[in-house]
C-alpha cells in the first residue's frame, strides 16, 4: 500500500516508530479531508447565474451553490430574503413558509413547506437562521435545520438536516454579488432523476426567481 510505504520511508530516514507514527497520522487525516471536500463542478451557467455542485460522503443528495451578480440595492435584497410569507414567490419548490418566532435581534425561527411531484411526498422543515449586517448594506445570513418547534405533520416528511447560507456583497454602483449554497438530506427514498434535477434546477430557479423580483423593483 502506497500508505505503508510512506511509513517505511519514514523510518528509513531515521525517523523513531513514534514519530513515524505521527507523520502517518497527519497524512490519513490529511487524506480524509481532502475526499470530503471534493472540488466544486460548474453545472450550470445561464442567465447571468452559475451554479456548481459536488459530492458529499455519506449523501445522496450533492452540495450546491449559486452565485450571481443583480442590479439592486442591498435593503431590497435584505427585505425580500428576510420575508419568509414571500418565499414562494420565488423559491423554488416552496409551498408554504413562516416565521415561527425571533429568538434576539439576529436570530429567526422559521418552518418551510417544499412541494414534490406526485407520488413522492412533499417535505418540510425547520430552519433557525443567523445573520450579519455590514456597514456598506451587505449582509451574510446562515441557516440550519432544528429540532422540535413544530409537530410533525404526515404525509409530509420532515428534514432533519440541512444548512448553508446567503451572502449579499454590495459592489456599489447599484450592483450586488448574492452567493446561495446549501447541503441537506430529504430524508426517506427518493428516485435518482429527482435528486439529480433537484441539485441544479432548485438554486438556479430560485436565484433567477430573485433577480427578476429585485430588477422589477
């Protein structure tokens, strides 16, 4: 193995066993991070928005993220991505949403309702998200499945997994940068082509969704 014959190596040169031990550490740990965070792919690239993916061990579902530039000002942005009542305007899937509560200035609970095509069952969850407001009207929001809040809610399946963010960089001269990504599990079995169309067309919808509702104004 390519593994043992570092360690050989090691030793070779004089290493001790212990320190060679340690050396060999460093690289398993190295290796393991390094298959984990595989390269992002670019999937998509269409209307001014791009949108990558790739795969995480132990998902079925691949990461994404979606990046665009839209001309808008950043209180709109901020208004508009904050407003869960609104989410099915232009979130992709969405059926439903609301603001269950706020936890602090910062922090807000929300439950999500996204549709699914027959036969499979729609899904929901709960979400707490975190922001951070800039000085230039930018602002980072992170968001994270939780538990507890709302009952389930059969037939509907709930996500008990799922995070990722939305960053909004104000570039001035009316122009933003907004960056989306997300990981999650859906929970229970889903077919292949679904999760497949699912990865790509749900952020590059949703993105498109936005910018046309920023730039209508």
């Amino acid at each position: 193995m390519a593994i043992c014959s570092h360690l050989k190596k090691a030793m070779s040169s004089g290493l001790s066993f212990r320190s060679g031990l340690m050396l060999l550490a460093v690289f398993l740990i190295g290796s393991a991070f390094y298959h984990i965070d595989e390269e992002w792919k670019l999937k998509k690239d269409k209307n001014g928005i791009k949108v990558f993916t790739r795969k995480v061990d132990g998902y079925s579902l691949k990461e994404y993220k979606a990046t665009m530039i839209v001309n808008a000002a950043p209180d709109a942005a901020y208004r508009l991505i904050n407003d869960a009542e609104k989410y099915h305007e232009w979130q992709h899937n969405c059926g439903s949403a609301r603001l269950i509560q706020k936890e602090g200035k910062n922090t807000s609970v929300i439950y999500v309702h996204t549709k699914a095509p027959f036969p499979v069952s729609d899904r929901d969850l709960v979400a707490k998200f975190t922001e951070q407001r800039y000085d230039d009207g930018g602002f980072r929001i992170d968001f994270k499945a939780v538990e507890g809040y709302e009952p389930i809610n059969k037939p509907k399946v709930r996500m008990s997994y799922m995070k990722g963010y939305w960053i909004v960089e104000n570039l001035g001269e009316g122009k933003l940068r907004i960056d989306h990504q997300v990981h999650a599990d859906p929970a229970g079995k889903l077919p292949d082509w679904m999760i497949n169309a699912a990865v790509v067309e749900t952020p590059y919808k949703t993105l498109l969704n936005l910018k046309r509702l920023l730039e209508e104004g």
